[in-house]
C-alpha cells in the first residue's frame, strides 16, 4: 500500500496542494494506478484539540493534547511538538527568571527572532508544529503540543520541559529558526543537552534521535546543514537549554534554518518547504521509535 505523505501529496499537486493541506481543506487524491490504495495526507491537524484549563493563564501552562486520527505505525506512542516561543511578548512575564536546569535559571521564553522581512519565528514554528502534530496523529501518535496556539504568553521554558514529564512521553520535538547575522551563516542543526534531568540514557537516546532527524531533513529538504555551527554535523551539543536540560524523556531542538540569511529565508517561508519539513520530521519520529 502506498502512504501519500504531505510532501508527496504537496508534490503531486504542484499548485494547490500544498495549500490546501496546510490550511486544512480536504484534497482528495487518487491513487497512482491500478490496484494501490492512497492513504489521504492529514487534514485538520488540530481536530478534536483537548487545550489544558492553565493554558490560557499568562504565563501559559499545560499545553494540549491531540488523540490519534488514524491507526499506524506509531499507535501507542506520545510525542510532544514544541512550537518554540510564543506569540504574545509581555515583558513582565518573559524576563521573570526560571529553573534551567543543573542550577542555573534563564529568562521564561521571548518572541524569537525574525527574517528581515518581519516573518516571525514564533509564527514560523507555530505553523510547522501543526503540519507535524498532523502527520503524527495520521500515523498513530498522540500528539502533546506545549502551546495551543500563537496567541499567547508562553509558556516558560521550564514548563515546557514539564509538560513532556508529565506526559510520560517517548520523545520531544522543539521547533525553533535561528537569527545570526553573519553573513555566511546559513543551514540547520539540531541542540541536544549534555545535562538532561533523564540521565545518561535519555541524553544517549537523544542524540541518536538527532542523527536520524538530520538525515531525513538533508533527504527529504533543500535546507543544508548549519555553514556555522556544528563543524558540518549539524549537530550542536549544549547545557543551556532548559526545556532539553530539564527533561526526563528524549528530546532534541530543532532550528530549521536561519531566518537572517536570504536563502534561508526564502525557504523558511515557503508553504512546500514547511510541508516538506514536517513529513522529514514525522518519518525521523518513526525511525527512532522503531
């Protein structure tokens, strides 16, 4: 049988598709010949939303959880999609100091970066995070996001961590966009902590996670690996991110690109590349839990 994810379907439908699917709209898509039944991509990725009672405080809190859609390989499975970030930057409650892990504390989150264009990366992760919990919930999974949506404060980084505990998750997935002005810096990586409150085993876990998003982001992408950090792994390991550090369950922080750089840019704002994007995040998800 063959599964029609939302890059394939994106693909195969060149000027509407990807669109249609990442605004929800039902496209339905025959199958490619005779005999072969084509699974629909998902659609109407936060059906059936279940939004915490705290979430809507300020800062937010508890996150929202999101049942499977359809029966798949990652039946059973919960993986939390944190869009990095939030939507609504309160000063008060941003640069209030919390826990980040091995003692240390750091500000409750910020609006993130931007392009130079004004697209937010708030805004950016937000989307990307809904095509995700989509394709996840096609395959199975019960999808935790750590906010509902890009209207509100927070939450704080801690919380974030938190959430994923309290979820007894089999992995956490952060989406951000990176913001460096040097000229030649463009590219994507993947943070791992070095301190992560699971030990050594979910520290191990984690990177592994990392290595296989990485191959199916270069294979499924036109975003290159990181020209500025990493060395050429794209992978970047560090004890200051407390929504990794403070975790008990496997998780790594994906920045897509950077969003200063032009090409980069041009990408990150692109319906097909955040298409393609979230299916390479997807299948990465199911090969680490395999």
């Amino acid at each position: 049988m063959t599964r029609i994810t939302l890059r394939s379907a994106a693909t195969m439908l060149p000027r509407v598709g990807a669109l249609a699917l990442a605004i929800g709209l039902a496209c339905a898509i025959p199958a490619s010949g005779a005999g072969v039944a084509a699974k629909a991509a998902p659609l109407a990725p936060l059906a059936g939303m279940v939004v915490a009672k705290t979430a809507a405080e300020v800062p937010s809190r508890g996150g929202a959880t999101l049942a499977p859609q359809a029966a798949g390989s990652l039946d059973g499975r919960v993986v939390v999609v944190d869009p990095g970030h939030n939507g609504v930057y309160r000063k008060a409650v941003n640069t209030k100091l919390v826990p980040a892990g091995g003692g240390k504390k750091k500000a409750c989150n910020s609006s993130g970066t931007a392009t130079n264009a004004g697209f937010s990366e708030h805004r950016f992760n937000w989307k990307v995070a809904k095509l995700l919990a989509g394709e996840l919930r096609s395959r199975g999974a019960t999808v935790v996001l750590t906010r509902p949506d890009d209207k509100g404060t927070g939450p704080c980084v801690n919380e974030r961590a938190a959430i994923g505990n309290r979820a007894a998750a089999d992995l956490l997935v952060s989406i951000h966009a990176d913001g460096s002005y040097t000229k030649s810096a463009r590219g994507f990586h993947l943070i791992i902590s070095t301190t992560m409150k699971g030990g050594d085993g979910v520290e191990d876990t984690s990177r592994a996670m990392a290595k296989k998003l990485r191959a199916s982001i270069e294979e499924q992408t036109a975003m290159p690996r990181s020209t500025y950090i990493g060395g050429g792994t794209a992978l970047s390991p560090r004890s200051d991110i407390a929504g990794l550090n403070l975790s008990k369950v496997p998780g790594v922080m994906l920045e897509a690109g950077n969003m200063r750089n032009a090409k980069d840019a041009a990408l990150l704002t692109s319906i097909p590349f955040r298409v393609a994007l979230a299916d390479a995040l997807a299948d990465g998800v199911e090969e680490a839990l395999a």
